[in-house]
C-alpha cells in the first residue's frame, strides 16, 4: 500500500515532532491519526454512531466522509489512523476552503486551560464576532496556472471585512497573491450558486440542523471543496462536508445552537456574495 502526505491540505494537524500526519493512498483513501487523550476515541466513536445510526437521512449522509474502520498503518510507527473517504480523490484541480464552525469552540469537559487556549485563539479571529472562523483555503490560480495558499497565521487573525474578501477570492480568476486587486468573484455564481451550489447545501444542511438533537459538533469544520477544470459547468462540482469530530458530544435531546448559529452565518455571508454579483452583472 503506497501512502504518502495529502496534496491540498490547508488546515488541521501535520507531521510535526516525530508525530504522524494524515496520509492518502491510490485507492482513495485518507488516513488521519487518532488524536491523543480521549480526542481519537471520541471521533472513532462518532463515525461508528453516525454510520450505523439510521434516523440520519441519506441527503444529509452525504456531506459527512464515508468511515472505513480504524487501522495501524506501517510507516508511520505502527499509528492507528481512522480510515475515510479522500474527499479529494476524484479532483484534479480542486479549490478548498475550511471553515470552522461556531462561536465557541472548546467543548463541555474541557479543562478551563483548554478554555482559556481556545478563547484566546477564537479573540483573535471572526469565531464570536461571525460565528466562524476561515482556518484556511487554496485556489487554483487560473493565471498563473499553480496553487495560491494565504499564511494560515495572517488569515486566523483577519476580521468580518477579510472574510468577505477571502471569500471572493476563493472563487475570482483574477490575481490571487496580488492584494492590491480586488477580487472579481468571476466563479461565485457557478460554486455558490445554481441548483447544485454551495448556498444550496448548506441550506440543506441547515434544515437538518434546525432539528436534529443526537450530536453537538464542538470544533467541527465544513469543507467547501470545487473542481476548477470544471468551473464552466453547471455547479463546478461544488460540494459541502463535514470534517474534524474528535469534540462531538451527544446532543442529549438538544438542538446544537453552536453550530446551527455559525451555519446560519456563513449562509449570510456566502448570499451577500451572490446577491452583489447579481447587482453587478444587471448594473
């Protein structure tokens, strides 16, 4: 089994300090490392609750990554790695952006340490302000024919007014790494809208939220993921997951506010997109 790092990753844990980092076979595959302390066992225990839980209906099933089991993969010192659809395995050219969701993101047994970490971090981002935060993203820059990554550092402390912009630049044509340009939004109308968009499913997504009460998903981040090789198609292949579950607790009954409120928030932010491009487009 030929494994190596992931291409595209543009948030969460790395190989770092002798500690493994996640790694993607040819069979589309991605193996992410169980987290120490409870962490690893609480996202095993999540995959295998939401697999086999049949109240969870398949239009909503599909913007979670499909769980394969835990294994211990060689070349990584013996490591149990959760195994999970790549989420990117069939794109060639994807553009990909990670949000994480809510305006707390510690979780209910948290250590007031663990607290305090976390609301330091979430201060110096959009978390409490917006609900969310952009943890990071990369663009296919169609001018320069390459990757576009914006330091993960710079892009956690920028404010509502960055969002709006990282947000255009995510799906603009023009200049990436140019900061004097603005952004021209030339894909919003084909990856946040249409029938298939991404405004659409995170409406879907919403409507399920508005009502389930098994999981509350503390730290839990959506992926917005597009093809840029089928940009001129209907929808680009846009497509909306669900990602980082090592802090999902039972909802016990209880609508997940935390979630629910950051949801409803970048839905906002990702229709005033929309809406000013359609202003243009008329003007």
């Amino acid at each position: 089994m030929h494994l190596k790092a992931p291409e595209h990753q543009v948030a969460g844990h790395i190989a770092k300090d002798g500690k493994p980092g996640p790694l993607v076979d040819d069979k589309g595959r991605f193996f992410k490392p169980l987290q120490g302390d409870s962490r690893g066992e609480i996202e095993v225990k999540f995959y295998e609750s939401f697999s086999s839980n049949t109240e969870v209906p398949d239009h909503i099933r599909r913007y979670f990554p499909v769980y394969h089991g835990t294994q211990a993969v060689e070349g990584s010192d013996g490591a149990t790695m959760i195994v999970l659809e790549n989420l990117l395995s069939k794109y060639s050219k994807p553009s990909v952006m990670d949000v994480k969701m809510g305006s707390r993101t510690w979780y209910p047994e948290a250590s007031e340490e663990y607290i305090q970490k976390c609301l330091r971090k979430d201060a110096r981002s959009t978390t409490v302000s917006s609900g969310f935060r952009i943890s990071g993203f990369e663009v296919f820059d169609h001018r320069e024919l390459s990757f576009w990554k914006p330091d993960r550092k710079l892009l956690n402390g920028i404010k509502v007014d960055g969002v709006r912009v990282a947000l255009r630049k995510f799906v603009s044509s023009n200049t990436l790494s140019d900061t004097s340009s603005k952004p021209d939004s030339a894909f919003a109308s084909s990856v946040y809208g249409g029938s298939n968009g991404i405004l659409t499913q995170l409406l879907e997504l919403k409507t399920w939220f508005e009502n389930q009460t098994f999981y509350h998903f503390n730290s839990c981040s959506i992926l917005i993921i597009y093809e840029n090789e089928a940009i001129n198609d209907n929808g680009a292949r846009a497509q909306v997951k669900l990602v980082d579950f090592a802090h999902v607790h039972d909802g016990n009954g209880v609508i997940d506010h935390n979630f629910l409120g950051g949801l409803c928030s970048f839905i906002n932010f990702v229709r005033d997109i929309l809406q000013s491009v359609d202003e243009s487009t008329e003007n």
